[in-house]
C-alpha cells in the first residue's frame, strides 16, 4: 500500500479525477503501473459508496427520528396540553373528545371556606378552597377531580362530606382551574401535589385524619398519592373510576378516536411526554404502586363504564394488599357511579370510613364533632 506523499500526489488526484486518459501519465509519472492504479480506484469507490450509504442511513434515521418526535409531540399536545393560541386556558383538545358534555358544574356548599395555596416543587402555584363544617372536629376529605375537569366538578362531592362533619379540600391539580402549569402528567405531578396538600392539612390541623376521595384521574392520583412516603395523615382512600395505566386507556382511546393502533405511536408519545412534560404517560399507573398502599382503600366503578372498563378495578382490587372493599354501581357510566345511585354511593362510602374508625381506638366517627 502507497501512503505519505504518494497517496497525497498520487492516489488523491486520481480518485476525483474522471477519464481513463488521467490513469496512465499518472501511473507513468509516479511509477506506478496502470494495475495498481486501477485497483487503487476500485478501493476509493468502494469506499465513496458505504460512505455515501452511511451519510443515506444517517440521514434517514434523522428523518425517521423527526417524525417519532413530530407525530408523539402531536399526541402530547392533544390530549396533556392546556391553552391554545387564542385561548391559554383552554382544556386540552382530547377532553373535547373525551368527557361528557353533559355534564355541568355542581352548586358549590353553602358553607364557610377559605382559599388556600402553595408553591409545587417546581415553584408553580397551587390553588385550592378549604371549606369548614358546622361543628370543626379532625376528620378531613381531600377531593380530587378528574382529567380536563377542576376543583369546581368537587362541589356535590364535598357537600356530603360537610355534612357529616368532614373538613373539605378541593385543590386544581397541575394545568387545571386556578393551578399553574401547561401540562396534565395523568397522575405523577398531580400526586406529588396531593402529597403537599396533605402537608398543609396537617400544619393546619395535626391530629388530621384524611380520606383521599378522587374520580377518574383524581382516583388514579390518590392512589398513587397514598403510596408515596411523604404523603401525611391519610387513613383511607376512596378511588372512583380511576385507571390501572394511563398509557393502557390512552392506547384504547387511539383506536376509538382515530382508529390507529397503539404501536408504534404511544411509544412515541410516551418518550416525548417525558421530555415535554417531565413525566413520561407510562409512568401514571396506579396498578404498580397498588404494592406500596398502607392504607384500606374502597374501589368504586360504574358497570357501563366504557372509558375506564370495569376490568382495570377489578385488577387493582386484586393486587391491593390492604384492607379493602368494592362497589359496582349497575348502569353507571364513566363518572357517573355517584349519580346513579346517590344512597347506595354514600351509605357504602360512610358505612367503610365507620368501620375504619371504629377500628381505631381513641378516635370517634367521622360522623361526628371531634
């Protein structure tokens, strides 16, 4: 092989340059013969070609990895993503799609409350409405409202609470009502969020009692909320419709919606969810944090949900290694479990947290003043 000042005036000159009639003065003028000439060419144009199907294989991987990006960026925005150019405080496009437009905001309690708030980790505010029952006792309720809804949808919820002497706390979760934020996280910000407003609960009142009651995606955050270790105070948790994995009902809902299969497009949207929001869609799944949950929980579904199937609870009912209960409500949709059945809802609700009570020496129904 020529190498050094050979290869730079001889073999260089020869592999750019066209024309058999460039080979031979070359090859007289170094010495070379017009073989080792020829075989020099075929090397270089071997070599131009897997460089070229390189730089063609680079490239289409950058394409390809653009589109991933566009088309989970796309998906992200649709379903996760709060404002849009006219409006930034818009629900995300998905809700249109997703939530019964039936459905309308409840009249608020009529009684005494206070707006509350504090800083998220990230430093984004945090609104939420404390209201205080007639006689003030220990017993305190957490509401947490579902996908694309806020702290309002609380309301008929919260009255049932009072009455029996329950405190209420109806926070905004991230990207929704008065909280900051541009991103709903199904769960995985929004229990971090719930983990500090039972926090303030306590520094308020520290012999608190909570009961984390959520719908929806409220339901699938405080179970994942109930299993965090800095989550305070909380003795039950009530979880109405929620899902096993955000990742598996958004996969659903991409067929019904637009009729596209889950793969490869939720693998996309779960990487750029991660990168957009900071918490990637496959990381809501109360189903994997069912083995950390320390406290009784009641599972509550509807028979007619289509949204969340009825199948997810029964899931986490199996897996949920506390003290447990379940109520299926016939002929209730997604959400609607409440609705269907007011007294068989709340009976079973407060007949569960009683018993709990009564397990607990030293501590009197919720029922009543404390």
């Amino acid at each position: 092989m020529i190498v050094g000042r050979e290869w730079k005036e001889v073999y260089l000159p020869v592999a750019f340059e066209e024309g058999r009639a460039l080979i031979e003065p070359a090859a007289k003028r170094k010495g070379l013969s017009v073989n080792q000439k020829r075989s020099y060419i075929e090397e270089v144009g071997q070599l131009k070609k897997k460089t070229i199907a390189a730089y063609a294989l680079l490239g289409s991987m950058v394409v390809c990895l653009a589109v991933a990006y566009w088309i989970g960026a796309y998906f992200v925005d649709y379903a996760l993503k709060r404002g849009n150019d006219s409006d930034p405080m818009a629900l995300p496009a998905a809700c249109e799609r997703i939530q019964d437009k039936g459905r309308t905001v409840p009249a608020q309690p009529a009684a005494p409350s206070e707006d509350w708030g504090l800083a998220a980790k990230d430093g984004r505010h945090l609104a939420g409405t404390h209201f205080l029952p007639e006689k003030s006792g220990h017993c305190w309720a957490i509401l947490v409202h579902g996908y694309g809804r806020d702290q309002r949808y609380a309301g008929d919820y919260a009255a049932e609470y009072l009455a029996r002497g329950y405190h209420v706390l109806t926070p905004d979760l991230c990207a929704s009502g008065k909280s900051e934020g541009q991103f709903i996280t199904m769960g995985v910000r929004e229990s971090e969020e719930i983990a500090l407003w039972t926090k303030k609960v306590r520094n308020y009142d520290p012999e608190a009692r909570i009961v984390l009651h959520g719908v929806s995606m409220g339901a699938a955050t405080v179970l994942m909320s109930a299993a965090r270790e800095d989550t305070v105070n909380i003795v039950a948790v009530i979880e109405d419709c929620g899902y096993t994995s955000a990742y598996k009902m958004f996969s659903d809902q991409l067929g019904v919606i637009f009729g596209l299969p889950p793969f490869p497009i939720m693998s996309f949207v779960d990487v750029v969810s991660g990168i957009k929001t900071g918490a990637r869609l496959s990381e809501a799944a109360p189903i994997d944090a069912m083995n950390r949950l320390k406290v009784p929980v009641l599972f509550i579904h509807g028979e007619k949900d289509r949204l969340v199937p009825i199948h997810m609870m029964e899931e986490m009912y199996t897996a949920c290694p506390t003290m447990k209960a379940k109520l299926v409500v016939d002929g209730a949709g997604h959400g609607y479990a409440m609705k269907q059945d007011k007294k068989t809802y709340w009976d079973t609700i407060f007949g569960f947290l009683d018993v709990l009570e009564g397990e607990n020496e030293g501590n009197t129904s919720g029922r009543k003043s404390n």
